[in-house]
C-alpha cells in the first residue's frame, strides 16, 4: 500500500538515538537542548521549547495567554481535534469559524463574524502549509494563537509561519515535515509569555536545583513549584532524531516541492480536479499535504485504495461532531470540503515511480 503519509528516517536518526543509549541519558537533557538551539535559528525565532506533542503545545499556548476564564477563541472548525479539544482544557470556549473554499484557511472574513464581547484570542491553522493571510486578522487586535503544526518552513511576508501571531506551536509528530514520532514545541515574540510557557512545561516548576533552594547549595535538590500544571517535557531520545531530521530537513522539503509541482503540471488542465493553491509571491508553502477537489471523491478514495494507494481527508470539520455540534452553526464551506476534499501521497519517502502511479490511477479513475 502507498501511504498517504510518511517520513524519511534511517541511519542519521538511529546514530542519534545510539549515542543518547551510549550516554546513558534518555530524558531531557542535552540534546533537547541543542535541538531547541538549532531549530530556533533554523526559523529565525526569538525563543524556542521542545514540547512533548503540538496538542499539548496548544493547550500550553491557550494556557499561556492569560485569558479570563470562559472567553471565547475562534477556532477553524476545518482542522484537527487538538485546536479545539486545546481551549476546553485550557478552560476556554471554542466558537468554530468557516475556512475560505480555495485555501481552506481561516480569513478575516470568515473569523469576524463570530466576534463578540467574550471573544479572548484567535487560532489560526496554516492549512497543509499554505500561509494564512495573518496581517488583516492581526489587525483585528486580539492575540492570536499561530498553529504551525503543518507550517515548519513555510513563510509569511519575510516571517517563519509560527513568528507573526503572539504565540506559535509546531508538530513534529511521525508524519510532519520534521518527525520525531511524537514531540511539538512553542516560540512567542513575547519573551514573557514564552518564559511562563518554559515554566509551565514541567509541572509548572519555576527553577530545579541550586537556583531554587532557599537553602543553596546545602539542599540542591529542593525546588519551587509556582504553578499548577501538567508535565510536557521532550526526551533527548526525540530531540535526537529532532536534530537528525533538521540536518536533512532542506532536501526533504525540495523532494516535497518536486513532487508538489509533479502534481500540479499533471492535473493542469483537468478541469474535474480542483489543485491546491500556491502560496502567493514572497511567501512559502511546506507541502505538507496536497488536497485535491474532486467530484465522486467517496468513489475516487476507494478505487484508490483498492489499486493499493491509500488517501485521506483531513479534516473531519470539528462542527460536525458530537462534542462540538453548535446549534444553528452552519459553516457551508467545511461543509463543501468535506464532501468533495480528498489529500493524497506526498511524503519524503514516496517514489517519484509512485508519483506517477498515483498520477495515472486518479486520471484513468475519470475516463
Ligand atoms: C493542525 C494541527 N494542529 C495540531 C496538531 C497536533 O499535533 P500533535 O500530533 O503533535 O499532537 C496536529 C496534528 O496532526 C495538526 O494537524
């Protein structure tokens, strides 16, 4: 079976997880440290904390922006459950918004809408990598939560995608761009609310050792708990292949493109397949995804998967299901998506021979 995702690890990754055994160190620790170092400057970002998983790095952002209890964030019904599931345990309100048919990212015209008095934030999802158009939906004047997860290495106006909002999350679980089997991480322009983030990451213990003790040196092994908080800490064995995956992330990102721009010249001109969208000049997509709109899609993943080619749909709209059905909420074009939206294989380790066998097999599917 072809996969519909995927990642590229090999000996890189297993040398990095040796030495970590060698060393006798597998929690977090040094190579944490040297992946949070590499990665920030990677992307240009002020600060950087490896986290255990991009859903618990949303929930630490929603934590962090100090909202009033019960406020509400707008969130792209059009996404993954983490985003809302996010603000529920951060104590929050979700209040689901419609995404722009052609991007599938939120706008500013689909968010405002849902404003009211109780609205605290918004969460912007960088749909497949495709930049949101943030600078109108900043402009609104509420902090905004940057939702990376699919974005390492896509780029807004000049900006890694991560950097424009107040806070930003990445994912690197075993099917991102950058996967380490499971792991996330979180960057703010706002030192302050990054420092409170690091703080809350483990247990909400604000410094280990000889800083914390009241007593020095005599009793390092005293801390200071100031907040209340659940663990969220990388392990060195993740960061090591972090830092593995970041030595090769740039060739991993140009196979993506190649294949990216395989699709598009092969589908141009068909006009029952609707292709995705470009990112818009000056800024970068990271092809994480490729979604395609087709008619018969239901008819299309089956035939697929019955030729061996496994597809998908990302995402089930969270307004349709159980715990997120909000009366009357109608959102037409999450509604469209999923109906006729369909991703197919694109990962560094698929096969340009596949490429093309996936090319051939949708094309013959229409004849
Ligand atoms: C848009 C989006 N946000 C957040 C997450 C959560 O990331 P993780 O799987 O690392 O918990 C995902 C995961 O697929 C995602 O697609």
């Amino acid at each position: 079976m072809i996969n519909v995702f995927g990642s590229k690890v090999g000996a890189e990754e297993i040398a990095q997880i040796t030495e970590s055994i060698n060393n006798q160190w597998m929690g977090i620790g040094p190579k944490v440290k040297e992946f949070e170092e590499k990665f920030r400057d990677r992307l240009s970002l002020k600060n950087f904390a490896l986290l255990d998983s991009g859903s618990n790095a949303l929930y630490l952002a929603c934590t962090v922006l100090n909202l009033p209890k019960g406020s509400e964030i707008i969130v792209p019904t059009f996404t993954w459950v983490s985003c809302a599931q996010a603000v529920l345990l951060a104590g929050h309100k979700p209040v689901l918004c419609d995404v722009d048919i052609n991007t599938m990212n939120i706008t500013v015209e689909t968010v405002t809408p849902h404003i009211t008095e109780k609205t605290g934030a918004i969460m912007v999802v960088h749909y497949a990598g495709l930049p949101v158009d943030l600078d109108p939906i900043i402009a609104l004047g509420y902090p905004v939560i940057e939702d990376a997860a699919h974005a390492v290495d896509s780029w807004y106006r000049g900006k890694a995608c991560g950097t424009i909002g107040t806070v930003g999350i990445y994912s690197f679980d075993a099917v991102k761009n950058l996967a380490v089997g499971e792991g996330g991480g979180i960057t703010s322009q706002n030192q302050e609310i990054f420092d409170h983030a690091k703080i809350l990451r483990y247990c909400g213990i604000g410094k280990s050792g000889f800083e914390a003790s009241k007593h020095g040196k005599k009793r390092w092994w005293e801390y200071n708990i100031i907040s209340q908080f659940i663990k969220m800490n990388p392990s060195d064995i993740s960061a090591g292949i972090g830092l593995a995956q970041l030595s090769k992330l740039d060739d991993m990102q140009n196979y993506r493109k190649q294949i990216w721009d395989i699709y598009q010249a092969a589908f141009k001109g068909y006009d029952w397949i609707k292709t995705p969208e470009e990112a818009l000049p000056g800024d970068k997509h990271s092809y994480f995804t490729y979604a395609i709109r087709v008619p018969k899609r239901d008819e299309l993943a089956h035939y697929l998967f019955d030729n061996e080619i496994y597809s998908t749909l990302r995402y089930h709209p969270l307004h349709l299901n159980k715990l997120y059905e909000q009366l009357d909420t109608k959102l037409p074009n999450a509604e469209q998506l999923n109906e006729d939206a369909l991703s197919i294989p694109l990962h560094p380790n698929l096969k340009m021979s596949e490429v093309e066998y996936i090319i051939e097999k949708i094309k013959s599917f229409y004849l």
